[in-house]
C-alpha cells in the first residue's frame, strides 16, 4: 500500500530527477537559445511512454512528448545505454526544431522500466531558411526529419548518423554540442534512477509510478465532477486561408458531464500553408494543458490527467497534420489559437475561472548570415505580449503564456553574439484591450542590423486582434515595421527579408483582451 507521503515523496523525487536533466543541459550547452533562453524540457517516462513527472518547463512540449517517447518505443528496441533521437511530427512530433533525445532505463533484466528525456528547440535545423521557422508550404524545406533512430548504441554514438545529421544543418559545431549536453542530461537523469532503485526496487519505484499516475487522474476526475455540466461551442479563425481560399478556422464543441470532459475539434480546416499546420501531439498538449489549470495548484503534472478527456482531433485537419504539410508555426502559433478557443468555450461554462484569451502568438523570428555575408550562429526568439484579462483582475504585461515560457536573452548576449543593435525593448503601452479588467499590454523590440543578414518571422494576430471575453473588448493587434533609409514599411505577418546594415525593425506585440464590460463612469 502506497499512502499520500509516499506519494508525495515519490513525485517530488521524480520532478527532481527532471530538473536536474534540465540544469545540466542549459549550464553544457552551447546555443543561445537553450543556455539563454532556456528552450528546453525535461521528464521521466514509464516504461510504456506515459509522463510520471516533468521539470517546469514549456506546457507545449511537455504536453506532446508522450506521443514521440511512444513513437519511439515502437519503432525501436531499446537497450541499455540507447539515445534514441526524433523530431518527425508525423511521430508524435511537433515541429522539426524540437528535436527529443530519448534514454531508457532498464532494469537487472534488460527490462525497460522507465525512459527519460528532453526536448529542446534548436536554432537551426536546416532547411531552406537559417532558422528553420520561416514561413513555407512543404515540410522538407523547414528542415531535416527525423524519425525515431537509436544515435548513441549501448553507450557508443553512431558516427556515421552523426555525420549525415550535421552535414544537413548551419552551424554543425553548435548543433552538436547542444546534442552533446542533452546525452549528458540523461545519464545525469539514469544516474538519479539508479539511486532511487536502489532504494525501492525496480518494481517498487515503477508501482510508485503507477500510483502517481492514478492519484493524478482521481484529482482530475475531481475537479471535473465539482465544476456545472454544460456545453459550449466556438470557432476562431487561424489568420491564415484554407485549400479552398476561405479563412482557416479552429472550431471546438466543449461538452462536460460529471467527471467526464469532451473536446471534440471536429469541423476544424484543412491543411493550410505558410507552416501553420499543428501536429496531433501539439492539439493533445493543449488539451492536457486545460485540464492541468482546472486542477488545484498542488496536482501532480503527468500523463494522468487526462483519463476522463476524450480529444477529438479530425484526420487531416491542420491539427492533425498529414503529411507533407508544413508545421513549423503549429507548435507556436496554432497552438496558441486551439488554447484561446479552449479558454473562450470553458469561460462560457464557469466565466468565474476563465478570462479572455492572450496574445495569441509567440511572435517568432529569426535572424541567419547570408551565403556572401559574414558568418555567425542563427539565432531563434519568441517575443512576450499581454495576457487576457479575468475575473479576478487585469492581465500581465509583457510576459509569456500559456504554451510556452522561455526568457528572454539579455541585450548584451545578443549584441555579443548578433549583428544587432537593440534600440528600444519595454512595454507597448496602452495596447491590452479595455474592460472591468484589461488586458495586459504587449511589448515593442526593435533592433538595428549592422551586417548583412536573412530575418525571417512566423507571427499571427496581426489581423484580427486578441478578442475580449464577457463584454471585454479586443487587444490591439501586432505589427512588424521595416525601415530603410528612413522609409518605413509595414511587413505582413509571416515572411523572409535580405537585411543590410542600418535596416530597423521594429516588433509590436498584441495586447491581451479585455474581460467584462467597463464600468461605468458616475457624472
């Protein structure tokens, strides 16, 4: 029998072993974007690829690693001493830039108990563009697949998978330096698996594992059971055209009864292009996401959560996306919008809980040397907006939400490692949409390239603004400013430009929407 202060044990120790991967791969990494900017998660799996524990880290990776850990397990048969490495969203992947490394710990047997792992965004994954996140409607041109292949054997790398990986990338050095860390991250996690065995068993830590997972699901079933019954319906549109010219939409049926939830996306667009396809993994996440923030604070976070949420995703559609469709911005942009469509039909159901949606975009760009131009690392970054207001009050400015929580670099890291000045970075004033309680406003970075450079950017809500929720009104909509010799240029929401020394740019984020109808004022 397994009581609550085991359990509670158990959990805190598994969430440590996460943590720990995770420290050590920012402190050996080499990229900004993991070191600095901290892309990256970490968790521990069990031998059948469901998440008993993860780091606080990115709600979109953590949400869909399942599915890639699962993909990996049948497709390939682990043995001691294994990395397995995969990034194909067709596997349970979300975009190709997230690249998983996967390390199974066995027991005295050679019985896989349970697997770790950790998933972190690189900079450049090759593909047609430095960056490997511009806009494009084929997924061979974001950058290379990879579907689930064993990349260390019983402790001994693959040279020659190593040497065809980095013969496709920019910047090979750096990729494989950041591959390096992640490898040393997992043994760091078996290491601290090893220690718990020895304490408990094999079988002892994994029917811990277990109970975990139950005690999860008997507090999601909780929570469910406590909240009204009902059903809610909404359609929002991606900001992108569907196949057949008309505008791409999310639609979401949201029905909940007793301990049973129900999200059934059916009705949902097409494959779009332009990258905004989401993978199943990607609309899973954001589901297992919603039924995390409707449980009590203290919950564990694991693949338990969503025993009673049946999740309807329709073959083909662009949250499933069938290949060869473009995903790159599914993973932050599409993401986000299934989120704002989850939170405006559960706001209709216990308006108490919920407030308005957010920024809605995770405000991508990149920035890559030129073929003739002097040559640095490509660098990655999503830029922070507002959050939605709620019913108990304003929403934040200038943060990230939601699905993902990286940092942002410092001035001086980026203007160390980039041709970039950075000549304006604070709030976007006034943008978060009016209400009883506004939306929090959104951010402006602008930059000054000083060498020639290829800027890219993956952004959506730049045309229809974040809406407000119970009589809220909408956040200001974002916007991308180009300049060159003094003559300014707005850029849609997606797209590659050449720069040379002296452009600017500027990024205008979206403020979050407002929440509840404005007071109003006594004459």
């Amino acid at each position: 029998m397994i009581d609550a202060v085991d359990l509670a044990l158990t959990r805190d120790l598994l969430e440590s072993v996460a943590e720990e991967m995770a420290e050590a791969c920012v402190r050996t990494a080499a990229s900004t974007n993991v070191k600095e900017r901290r892309d990256l998660s970490a968790a521990v799996f069990d031998g059948e690829g469901r998440m008993v524990a993860h780091a606080a880290h990115i709600p979109v990776h953590l949400g869909a690693m399942p599915l890639s850990v699962r993909a990996a397990l049948a497709r390939v048969p682990f043995r001691r001493g294994d990395v397995v490495l995969v990034n194909d969203p067709y596997e349970g992947g979300t975009h190709l830039p997230d690249v998983t490394a996967i390390a199974p710990w066995c027991d005295a047997r050679g019985r896989v108990r349970f697997l770790v792992a950790i998933r972190a965004h690189h900079a450049d994954i090759g593909g047609a563009v430095p960056g490997s996140m511009a806009p494009q409607d084929d997924v061979h041109a974001e950058g290379v697949r990879i579907p689930p292949v064993r990349w260390v054997r019983g402790g001994v790398p693959d040279d020659d998978l190593t040497r065809l990986l980095l013969a496709n990338l920019r910047r090979p050095e750096e990729r494989l330096a950041d591959l390096a860390a992640k490898r040393g991250a997992l043994a760091h996690g078996l290491a601290r698996l090893d220690a718990l065995a020895a304490r408990h068993g094999a079988a002892g830590l994994a029917s811990r594992a277990r109970a975990l997972l139950g005690y999860a699901g008997q507090i999601a079933r909780r929570a469910l059971a406590g909240l009204p019954d009902g059903a809610a319906r909404v359609a929002l549109r991606l900001g992108v055209p569907g196949a057949d010219g008309r505008p791409a939409v999310v639609r979401l049926a949201l029905a909940k009864r007793g301990p049973r939830l129900r999200l059934d996306f059916t009705g949902t667009t097409g494959p779009v292009g332009e990258g905004l396809n989401a993978s199943a993994a990607v609309t899973r996440s954001a589901a297992w996401y919603l039924v995390r923030c409707l449980c009590g604070g203290d919950t564990p976070s694991n693949d338990g959560l969503l025993a009673t949420t049946d999740v309807v995703i329709p073959p083909g559609s662009f949250l499933d996306a069938p290949y060869p469709a473009p995903v790159a911005g599914g993973n932050v942009e599409t993401s986000q919008r299934v989120v704002d469509a989850l939170w405006l039909a559960a706001g209709r159901l216990w308006p108490d809980r919920f407030g308005a949606p957010g920024a809605g975009t995770m405000s991508n760009w990149t920035l890559g040397p030129t073929a003739g131009g002097p040559a640095f690392a490509s660098y990655y970054e999503t830029v922070p907006a507002g959050a939605g207001g709620g019913p108990a009050g304003p929403g934040a400015s200038g943060l990230q939400q939601h699905m993902t929580n990286t940092r942002a670099t410092p001035v001086e890291v980026l203007e160390a490692r980039l041709p970039v000045r950075v000549r304006r970075h604070g709030l976007r004033r006034g943008s978060g949409g009016a209400g009883r309680h506004r939306g929090g406003d959104g951010i402006v970075r602008e930059l000054e390239v000083t060498a020639p450079a290829v800027f890219a950017w993956l952004m959506t809500r730049h045309d229809d603004p974040p809406p407000g929720a119970a009589g809220g009104a909408p956040g200001r909509a974002g916007r991308l400013t180009w300049w060159r010799g003094g003559r300014a240029r707005r850029l849609p929401a997606r797209g590659r430009l050449e720069v040379r020394p002296g452009d600017v740019l500027r990024i205008e984020t979206p403020g979050g929407g407002g929440w509840g109808r404005p007071a109003r004022r006594r004459r």
